[in-house]
C-alpha cells in the first residue's frame, strides 16, 4: 500500500503544535490552549493510526502477524531515535537534574512518575507526558483493530469513551485537584479512540454524521466561554465544572475538524493548511513538540546575554524559543530522523502480492498512474491488478 501525505492533516499539526508552543512560550495564564492542542494530537493519532490498520486488515493479502509486526516496527523507527536521542542528551548534561527520573521516561512510563508526584518536575521532560499515553495506546490499539471481530469494534470504542468520560466525572467526588486527573490513561482515552471511531465510520461513509456537523459550533462557542472564565476566581464546585466542560466540550469540534480535514477541507481553511511552510512545520511537527522545552531552558539560561526579556512569558521569548525550535526540529528532521523513516518501505504492513508467472508484470506507467490517482484519493490504498480474476 502507498500513502500520500495527507496535508492538511500536516496544516493540523501545525495548530496543535503552535498551541503548545503559545502555552508554554507565551500565555502567562497556564493558557488550556496548549492540553487543547494534545488534545488535537491525540484525535489525529487514534485517526491515522486505526485508518492505516483498517487498511491493512482489508487487503487481500492481509495477515495478522505481518500486519502487527510491521506496525510496532514502524512505530519504533518514527518515535524511538529522537525520544532517546534527547533523553540520553538529558542524563549526560543532567539538565534540570532530570537523571534521577529518566528511567520512568525510557519506559514510557512518564504520566505515571508526575502523577505519582503531583508535580511537574523535572520540568524538561514534563511533556513526555503525552507521549507515553501515546506510547501506551499503540501497544495495545493494533491487537484490538487488527484481531477483534469487525462488528465489535465500534462498541469497543464508544465503550471506552464512555468509560474515559465516567473517570472524570468521577474526580470532583476525590476533593483536591490532582495531576493524576489528567495525566492517567483514561483521561486520554476518549480523544484517541475519538480518531479511532472517527475512522471506522468513514470505512462506511465520506460524510461526517448528521449529529456532529450540527453540534459542532454550539460547542466551539460553549468551549470558547469556559476559556474566558478559566482565569476568573471560581468557586471549587464551579472549577471542577469549567475543568470538566474544557475536557468534554472540544472533543466532538475537534474530531469533526480532522474528519473535514482528512477529505479535504474546502473554502479558504483548506488551501490555507495546504501552504508549504504550514506542512512543513506538521512534518516536523514531532520533533518541534519533542524538542521545544529543552530550547526553552537554554534559551531562559542564556538571558544575561539575551537584549530582551526571555525569562519570563511573551513576544521575547515566544520568538526565539519558536525559531530555536523549529531550527533544531529542521536539522534533527533532514540529517536523522527522514533517513530512519525511509526505512519503513522494507516492513509493509501487507505482503507484496506475489506474480503469477503466467502474467504480465504491471507497467511503469499503470503503477505511476495509480500512483498519481493514489494522491488525488488522499491515501486510498494503491491497488494495481497484476492478474484479472480466475
């Protein structure tokens, strides 16, 4: 199977990381922006990673342990060298005094060590908190798409929404606020498996459902209210429902955002996301996520030499902490991180079908046409007959 680049899935990581990046180099508030932008991350994982496994579990030639093999090797090459490349940066300079915890972190256990602390220190490393989750779901997600009965797999998912959306309501009944809210695997279960059901509903249909085009902008706006009242004083009971509202609410407008995005979003949004540096960014967007902190602590540590205020939140350090990291993001991209990915053609996650030998190979020109049609489909699985039916 051959893959276009969705891109104006790119133009999306572009906002969730710029999201992330205005939270932590800008927002003097503890702005939500950046959890919405993880949030945004999350859907699009569940999304692309279940509509690739569906893909694979309907060819043809489709075997379960080629499929499930192909895809936790894939998912290493993609993820591993940068995360240890910067965790083994972390423990040789011992930035911030983070090698005390960096075991916790080689093992993707990262939400667990701040939960366990309730606090977010080491401060360097405190996003990899998002990233374990992720790691998390990917060890487990591919053996339910790829061995479950088909006609389970949507109950599975709205089961597990439910289950992520139970879990929050039940924290007000716990008294004091906790990280562990928020950074344990159910809170993250329901944008995730948000993307997955997202993709097992277009296996049926192109067009979002009825529901969700229609609730889509009442909740914007109801999502839009709560971040203007999340910096208010509040009374404990109003907090945990402004929390609550902040986590539910943009779940749906987010999901239906990918769902326009992955068919190709029309009017001016769509071309928008589609220009070259708006994807460039999403194609790094990984390594801009991964290395943004550690920019941060160099950039805060530099100050003395600095002729404007980055010590602190604003345009200061907003713009050299972006353009620090998404030079980094650019260089670890081309020199390490794109050769690694180029060797994911030899782990398919279907096997090559073999020639008959009584037939004609396809031509260069039919697989280059496919191809082509291929990019016009945004990632339909590219099939070239190679023999007519028997």
């Amino acid at each position: 199977m051959l893959h276009a680049r969705d891109r104006q899935l790119d133009g999306l990581r572009t906002i969730a990381v710029s999201m992330v990046l205005y939270a932590h180099f800008f927002a003097a508030d503890g702005s939500h922006w950046g959890h919405i932008g993880v949030r945004l991350f999350f859907v699009l994982s569940g999304f692309l990673i279940t509509r690739l496994l569906l893909e694979a579990r309907s060819a043809t030639q489709y075997e379960p342990g080629t499929a499930i093999r192909s895809f936790y090797i894939r998912r290493a090459l993609r993820i591993f060298p940068p995360y240890f490349a910067v965790l083994s940066f972390i423990w040789l300079v011992n930035l911030e005094q983070a090698r005390g915890s960096i075991k916790w972190h080689a093992l993707y256990l990262s939400n667990f060590w701040y939960a366990l602390r309730d606090e977010w220190t080491p401060w360097v490393l405190c996003h990899t908190w998002s990233l374990s989750i992720e790691e998390q779901f990917y060890i487990v997600w591919p053996l339910v798409i790829l061995l479950a009965s088909r006609r389970w797999l949507e109950p599975i998912c709205i089961a597990l929404i439910a289950c992520s959306l139970a879990y929050r309501f039940y924290w007000p009944f716990t008294g004091t606020p906790s990280l562990a809210r928020d950074l344990l695997p159910p809170a993250s279960m329901d944008a995730l498996v948000a993307g997955a059901l997202l993709a097992l509903h277009r296996t049926r249909s192109q067009t979002l459902p009825h529901w969700m085009r229609l609730s889509s902008a009442p909740l914007l706006v109801a999502t839009a209210i709560l971040m203007w009242l999340k910096p208010l004083p509040l009374s404990p009971t109003l907090a945990w429902m402004n929390w609550i509202g902040l986590e539910v609410l943009p779940l749906i407008p987010l999901t239906a955002l990918v769902g326009y995005c992955s068919s190709g979003l029309r009017g001016a949004p769509g071309p928008l996301l589609e220009l070259p540096p708006i994807t460039a960014i999403g194609r790094v967007s990984y390594g801009v996520y991964l290395f943004h902190p550690i920019v941060l602590s160099f950039v805060v540590s530099a100050q003395p030499w600095i002729p404007f205020n980055v010590s602190e939140q604003g345009f200061g350090r907003l713009i050299l902490g972006t353009t620090g990291t998404l030079a980094l993001a650019a260089i670890s991209w081309l020199a390490f991180e794109k050769p690694l990915n180029q060797l994911k053609r030899y782990f398919p996650y279907v096997p090559p079908r073999k020639l008959d030998p009584t037939c004609d190979a396809p031509s260069a020109t039919a697989i280059s046409e496919a191809a082509q049609m291929q990019e016009l489909r945004f990632a339909t699985p590219l099939r070239v007959e190679r023999c007519p039916p028997r």
